[in-house]
C-alpha cells in the first residue's frame, strides 16, 4: 500500500511538471488565437495517439461500450478543448499569475468532491492540507498580481480573464472527477490506452475546431507558423501524451481526496516556468508560498496512510 502511495505521488508529480508547461504556450506564440492554439495542441495530440494506439486499437476497442465512449468523449471536452480555450484566454487577459491562481484551486475543489468516497479519510484529516494548499495558491497568486500579471490589459478584459480561468478551473474540475471514476470502471484499459483514446476523441474535436479558426486567422510569418507548430507538438507530446499518462497512473493508485493536492504541483512548476521565462528568481512571498506546497502535499500522504485513517475513524 505504501508503496502505491509513493508512485501514486510521484505520477502526479510528474503530470503536473509536464502539464505546467500549457501555461507558456500562449507566451511562446502570442499570435495564435485560443481555438488556433487549441487546434493545433489538440489535433497533434490526436495524431501522435491514434499512431502510438493503432496496434492494440481493436483489442482495447472491444472492451469499451456505448457509455464509455460518450464519457470519453465529455472528458475530451472537458479536460481538453473547453479547458484549454478557457486556459488561453485567461492567460492572454489576465496573465499567467491570476490563470495559475484561479486554476489552481482545482485541488480543494476536487478534493471537497472526493470526501464522500469510502476510502477516504474524515474531513479534520485533510481539511488541514487544503487549507494550506489554498493559502499557498493565494500567496503566488497575490504576489503575481502585485507584480502585475494582467499589466497592459483594461479592466473589461481582465474581467474577461478572471472569467474564463474560472470556467477552466470548472471544467477540469468535473475532468479530474470523471475521469478517476471511469478509470476504476475499467481495470482492464491501462492508463496509458486510457490517455491515447482520450487523445484520438479530443483529436477528432480539434478537427472540427480548426475549420473556425483558420477561417478567423489573421496573416502570419514564416517565424509565427513555425513557432505555433514547434508549441503545438512540445505540448501535445510532453503535457498531453506523457502527462496525461502519469495523471491516470496516479488516479488509478491514489484515492480521489488525495489525487486533488496532485494537482497543486501543476501550479507550482507553471510558475517556475514564469520565472525562467521572466528571467527572474522568486521573491520571498514566493518560496514560502512553494513550502506551503510541498508541505501540503507531504501533510496530504500522511493523512491518507492506513494507519492515519483507521485512527481517524477511531475517533469518531
């Protein structure tokens, strides 16, 4: 049990490392509107999938029913293309600090969600850590906008912004959820299948998406287009591929309470690749704001060994 714990974490470590990683793309290729970026991440993503899960295709195709494919997919949409375009926008309005805040608190949402499960410990046990984790989303969060993330923007369109990290905070909220049940309905699809027929539906999703948006583009150069394909491929391979594959790793070994502080770690390293970006160190609000983090998650491990929940259920 231990043991799955501790891959459990280090899966969803992994996950959110590569998936801090989105959060840049909008800087990398301002040109690109949210549905063009969105495509474009996605339909690469659809690709590479459908090749890496062509030769066990009919094998893993067998095991799903009608059901499992219509949850496949509404967790395309919402983990995916309505998450990312909502992503973008509040990047792209209100900055990468407020976007990292607001969707940052994933990990109280989905962890209020996932109290009711039966493996999970009473609320005095985790409510602790999710304090801390929202208080360490709020210290980088206010610190990034005291820095100005949404500098240059009116307010009508920061508003715009706050808006829509809240929509993707939302959105990936009822992913994380879903997509943990159906992983424990269906023990047979390992999680990295999983992940690739997650990819071929959202790939069939950006298809229809991409029709608007070239339609809409405006005029681009050599250096736009190489950069918009050169971002669209890092993601689609590092944060959709492999990341998505550490996520169901560990929602398949870490309950649903526990799974939601995973998550935190996406905020973390997304603001790590601010400051490369930046060209700056953290300030102290900063680190502290990280050790609250990592505290957090450690404090979160420690409530949900065996032993921590079966003294928990004692007192009660």
């Amino acid at each position: 049990m231990q043991s799955q714990r501790f891959w459990g974490v280090a899966s969803g470590m992994a996950a959110g490392a590569l998936w801090g990683l989105v959060f840049l793309a909008p800087k990398v290729a301002p040109e690109a509107s949210p549905m063009m970026l969105t495509a474009g991440r996605y339909l690469a993503y659809g690709l590479i999938a459908a090749l890496l899960i062509a030769p066990r295709w009919r094998r893993v195709a067998t095991v799903l029913d009608w059901k499992a494919w219509r949850a496949l997919a509404w967790l395309s949409l919402a983990g995916n293309i309505v998450y990312f375009v909502f992503l973008v926008v509040g990047v792209h309005f209100a900055g990468v600090g407020a976007s990292a805040l607001i969707v940052g608190m994933v990990p109280v949402v989905v962890a209020l969600w996932g109290l009711k499960d039966r493996d999970s410990p009473p609320l005095a046990r985790v409510a602790p850590p999710i304090a801390i984790a929202a208080l360490a989303v709020g210290l980088i969060g206010w610190e990034s906008l005291s820095r100005g993330g949404g500098a240059g923007q009116d307010g009508v369109q920061t508003l715009i912004g706050l808006g829509c990290a809240l929509a993707a905070l939302l959105s990936w909220s009822a992913f994380a959820v879903g997509n943990s049940r159906w992983m424990g309905r269906l023990p047979e699809i390992s999680p990295h299948d999983w992940s690739l027929l997650t990819g071929v539906v959202t790939g069939g999703f950006a298809l229809l998406l991409a029709i608007p948006a070239v339609l809409t583009m405006g005029v681009w150069s050599s250096e736009g287009w190489l950069r918009f394909i050169g971002v669209s491929f890092t993601v689609a391979v590092f944060a959709s591929i492999i990341g998505n594959a550490f996520w169901n790793q560990a929602s398949r070994l870490l309950p649903l309470t526990m799974l939601g502080q995973m998550i935190v770690a996406e905020t973390l390293f997304a603001f790590l690749y601010g400051f490369l970006w930046e060209g700056r160190g953290p300030t102290v609000v900063e680190i502290i704001a990280m050790i609250l983090m990592v505290v957090s998650v450690v404090w979160c491990v420690r409530a949900h060994r065996p032993a921590a929940i079966a003294a928990a259920e004692g007192e009660h």
